[in-house]
C-alpha cells in the first residue's frame, strides 16, 4: 500500500457547554480533519486537536506539519499501519496530534481495505464497557444540576474536576456522593491542580467517599513523591500529564510506583500504534489502564475506542470529548446506551465525513 492523497481541513468549533479545569477555561477547540487516499483508492480518515498546555504542540505546528506531510508518505510502501510508526515519529516529533491523526487515518483505511473493523485486526479482547462522563469545575448546585442530568442520559461513571480548593472539592464530592448514592463510581481529576500536602489532605478527607481514582494531582515534575503515600492510595492514582508517549511508560514501569493506573490519550503519544505499545507495557507493569481524550471529534474517539478494545490492561473509558462539542466533521465511530460504548460492526473506524 501506497499513500496517493492527503487532504486537510480546519475548524474552530465551539463547546456546547464551556467547562473549566484546574488554572484553566475552555469554550472552543481549534480541529484538524485529514483524509487519506490510497493507492488503491480507498481512503481512511483522521481527525487531531493538539493541546498545548499538555504536549507544547501548536496548532499551527500540527497543521503545518498535516499540510506539508504528503511527499514523504507517498515514498514508503507499507502492510500495516505500525510500519509507519517509525517515520511518523521521525518527522513530526514534535506534533503528537498531527501524528495521532495520519495514525489513525492509516488504520481507518487498512481496515476499510482488509473489509474489517480496526478492532478485529489489532486482535479484540473486550467487546462493551462504560465510559465516564466529565463534570468540570463548577459550584455545588450546578455540580449537582449537571450530574442530575448526567445520570438522567444512562450515564453513571462521572468525572469531576477538581484542583483549584480542596474545601470546595472535598464539598462537592462530599454533596454529590449523597445525590447519587454507593454504586454510582465517582471519579476525581485534579489536572496537576494540587501540591503533595493538598494531596495528602484531599485523600484524608475523602476517604469515607469510596473515590474510585484521583487522576494526575500533582504536576508531572512532582509527581514521584507519590509513591511514599500508602499503597492502597497510589493505587488509585491515575498517570495522565506524566504519561505522554511510550518512553514515559518505560519511565513510569521501572520508577518507583507512583501511579496504579495510567491514561492513554492518542492526541498525547501520536496515534494508535504508539497507544498500543504503551498497552504493552502496562501489561507487564501490571497496572491498569484508562483511554481519556481532549476535546475532539468521533474519529479520535472511535480510534481510541479500538485500540482500548484490544489491550487486556482496560479497565476505564473517559471517552466523552466528542459529547462536548456543539458540532462534529464526522459521524459514526461508535454506538452508545445508557453510558456504554460499542464499535461499530463496519469496516476501518466506522466513521464518515459529514457529506460523504
């Protein structure tokens, strides 16, 4: 297989309901949509939203880096998509989202070409699972407004932001877990919000609260002094700003243990074939995997959803970043009911540009 083609779009699309994290607010997302054309004709498609706070990737760099990318695919031949994980990295090193996008546009169209779901082809271990739902950082009343309508939709893993104050977060989940009783699992990200004594004080005062996770707490460059705290706590704690890319897997496996769980997002390690190795050595490190997402289209979702599909190491999905937007570039990728998520029995992703 050759790549013939590569066509790339832009979008600014609005958040149906703005949200704010830790030290920061979001009501709009800058899009890629690229669509890749085979030699054979078929074509495969691949959506990116960078986050720079995260990974230092611009926009601009993604683009830039989409839009000039065509030369040097169409001069490699290549059976499966991972063959190209090597020069992907090579040449957009620095632009994970742009990577995760042709990534996920190579798999989408080899197994739009083989006449399979991706899923199938990487080998599927788990068939339907939950998926959590995000609340951000908001008061007590609209925390629980939102969480009431939430659970009204099917949904019932909920996400919370937490991270700016203790008092208001311990209130909030305090409030919540009485609104939803003891078998709604309640989950906590702090976005590298909290210092380790906020930490140690956060975990004291919730622990009558049965949080299942505490996801990142601590800014990656701290985030070794976690595991000095008791074991059952490290457990629950969640490697997301400290996980981007598989060397920080290897980092993580044979560190101290810091974190019982890490958080795969394709937009941070470039796609499903570096999704996957990190998968790998989660397994070996024996810990337990969540697939999370930024703010995106179905497509980055249903290839996360693929891939968290075929690893033995998935226990969670935060796979909600394309709920929040007031409008998508594609349809399809997966069917949802009462908060679980399935792939699509169709070849590729299961995805389609609005139009086609």
């Amino acid at each position: 297989m050759k790549v013939r083609a590569l066509d790339v779009a832009t979008f600014a699309v609005p958040l149906a309901r703005p949200y704010a994290i830790a030290h920061h607010q979001t009501d709009a997302v800058a899009l890629a949509r690229i669509v890749v054309t085979l030699d054979c004709g078929t074509t495969g498609l691949g959506t990116a939203t960078p986050e720079p706070r995260v990974t230092g990737e611009s926009f601009a760099r993604c683009e830039g880096g989409l839009r000039t990318a065509l030369p040097w695919l169409r001069s490699v031949s290549f059976e499966h998509p991972h063959d190209l994980t090597g020069l992907l990295r090579g040449s957009l090193g620095g632009a994970p989202a742009a990577r995760a996008a042709l990534d996920m546009a190579l798999h989408d169209a080899w197994g739009k070409r083989l006449g399979r779901p991706v899923v199938d082809l990487l080998g599927r271990v788990h068939d339907a699972l939950p998926t959590s739902i995000t609340i951000g950082v908001r008061d007590v009343p609209d925390t629980l407004a939102e969480a009431r309508e939430y659970l009204g939709r099917g949904f019932r893993i909920l996400k919370v932001k937490v991270g700016e104050h203790v008092d208001l977060d311990v209130e909030r989940l305090t409030r919540l877990r009485e609104l939803v009783g003891i078998h709604v699992p309640l989950l906590a990200d702090a976005n590298v919000g909290y210092t380790l004594a906020d930490l140690r004080t956060f975990l004291d005062r919730t622990r009558g609260l049965d949080l299942a996770l505490v996801e990142q707490p601590l800014p990656r460059e701290h985030a070794d002094t976690q595991h000095d705290l008791p074991a059952a706590d490290v457990e629950r704690l969640v490697a997301d700003e400290s996980l981007l890319d598989p060397a920080d897997a290897d980092r993580l496996h044979t560190a101290p243990r810091a974190f019982g769980v890490w958080n795969i997002k394709l937009m941070k390690c470039g796609g499903i074939a570096p999704a996957l190795a990190i998968a790998r050595t989660a397994t070996a490190a024996a810990t337990t995997l969540m697939w999370g997402c930024m703010d995106e289209s179905v497509v980055g979702i249903a290839a996360a959803l693929h891939a968290a599909f075929a690893s033995p190491a998935t226990r969670w999905l935060d796979l909600d970043g394309s709920f929040d937007l007031s409008r998508d570039v594609a349809r399809g990728g997966f069917a949802l009911q009462d908060g679980v998520l399935r792939p699509l029995d169709r070849p590729g992703l299961g995805v389609e540009p609005f139009g086609a």
